[in-house]
C-alpha cells in the first residue's frame, strides 16, 4: 500500500490546513511548546526529547529501552523490538543525519472528535528532507484503525512536505548485518590511523579476507577486524549487506567521510 490516505480520503476537503493542525512537542530541556503544523520547527523537533514518556511496570508486555545513535551521538528511545530495528536501520543510513523518536503530538478536531496521533520517528536527512515514520506489526496493517490513522497521518505530513513511511518488517539478513555491525559503530573505539590505511587499500572491489592479509604488519588483527567492521556501518565501505558477512564478502569505497 504506497498510499495509505487513498483509503480513506477521496476528496480535499477531509484535509484541514496546516495551521489547524496542533502540534505539541518536548524541547531539549523538557519544556513543551504547543504550535500548529505550519509553524513548527522541525530543528527543534529534532533536538527535543520524546513528547511521551514511557513507563515500565511489572508484566509489561512491550520491549522497550534506549539505544545509543552513531548518528544523534545520544540515546533514542524505543518502545518495541520493531522500532528498534528501523532505529538500526535509520543509524547505518549515510543520509540520516538526526533521529527522533516519539516526536510529537498531533492534533486535529475534525467537527465531531479530536484526533491524535504520535507519530514513532522523525528522520531528518542530509538533503534537507524529513521523513514521518510509523512503526506497525505487519500483522495490524489490516486492521481498520490502524489504516484510518495512518491515512490521517500520511496526508497530514504530506500536505505539509514531509515523507510519510508505515515500515513493518526488513530483510532478515539485511537486518542481522546491521545489528552485526551497530556493534562496531562507536568511532572513539576504532583506530582510526589504521581505518585510513584500511580505505587506502581498496582500490577496487576486494573480499575481506584479502583485505586483511594485504594489511598484515598493519596492525593487530583484533583491531584490524573492528577498523573494517566499523568502515562497513558508516558506510565508508559498502558491501552487499542482503548475504551474510564473511571472509568472501565483497567491500568496496563507500561514501566519503
């Protein structure tokens, strides 16, 4: 379903304009600012903190905690496994450059009842962009509720220029390389004398396993290992992430740093 809005609206007329639309969000020192999605700053959306807190309690069903970001230099919330992966995925992306998770509130009196809606992630990008990013079990996509409020939220964030994204599940392997690799994701812990010798090397598309023997004498393979490791989250080097990681994996440059 690329259009979720298609579901429900057939017309403009179910789309108020922007300064209708109330938005209330958390600043850095956890002041809330109440204003209207065409005046929000999504600057300071991006700098705030989570507009929900989360409570944890015995017999809570949801697996939720803090994940430290590469990307953001401190920790995102997230309130199941599933928005822990697409936080996994969004700090690999070269492209993302902040990450906020439950970043704001919005609000619409549609002339007979006030909807809400939170959305799970606000991505800002290098170019600019911004993406909304709802997080669902592949298994609700179906239901009812769940389509009537992300047809609401998509042609909200739409209307108003942003990316509007329901992600629900990933490549499995695709998934498992990333995690792999978000270990390896901290730079102040990987040489980075040796990493530069490690982008020098390849000069053209080469497996892992001959990198690391033409680097011998270069440094301990136990820190040579986490250098290439590290360049492959950070995408410096890029490799076919849809296979398992191995000797035979084939890496090549990446983007520059």
């Amino acid at each position: 379903m690329n259009h979720w809005s298609d579901v429900l609206f057939d017309d403009d007329a179910c789309v108020p304009p922007d300064s209708d639309v109330t938005v209330r969000y958390r600043r850095g020192d956890g002041v809330f600012v109440d204003t209207s999605l065409d005046r929000v700053s999504v600057d300071d959306v991006l700098a705030g903190l989570p507009v929900r807190e989360m409570r944890w309690f015995a017999g809570r069903e949801c697996y939720s905690g803090w994940y430290w970001s590469a990307t953001t230099g401190g920790h995102v919330v997230y309130e199941s496994r599933l928005e822990l992966a697409r936080i996994l995925l969004a700090d690999h992306d070269p492209s993302v450059v902040a990450i906020a998770a439950q970043p704001f509130w919005l609000g619409w009196f549609d002339g007979s009842r006030m909807r809400r809606h939170v959305p799970d992630l606000l991505l800002g990008r290098a170019d600019g962009s911004v993406a909304v990013v709802d997080v669902k079990a592949q298994s609700r996509l179906g239901d009812p509720k769940v389509v009537r409020q992300f047809a609401w939220a998509e042609r909200l964030c739409v209307g108003r220029g942003w990316d509007f994204e329901v992600w629900s599940e990933a490549d499995r392997v695709l998934l498992e390389n990333v995690r792999f690799l978000a270990g390896y994701r901290r730079e102040a812990l990987v040489n980075q004398g040796l990493a530069e010798q490690v982008l020098e090397a390849v000069g053209e598309p080469v497996t892992v396993a001959h990198l690391e023997r033409s680097l011998v004498g270069a440094g301990d393979p136990a820190v040579l290992r986490p250098a290439i490791l590290h360049l492959l989250w950070s995408s410096r080097l890029a490799a076919d992430l849809s296979h398992p990681l191995g000797g035979d994996t084939v890496v090549r440059a990446g983007v520059t740093a």
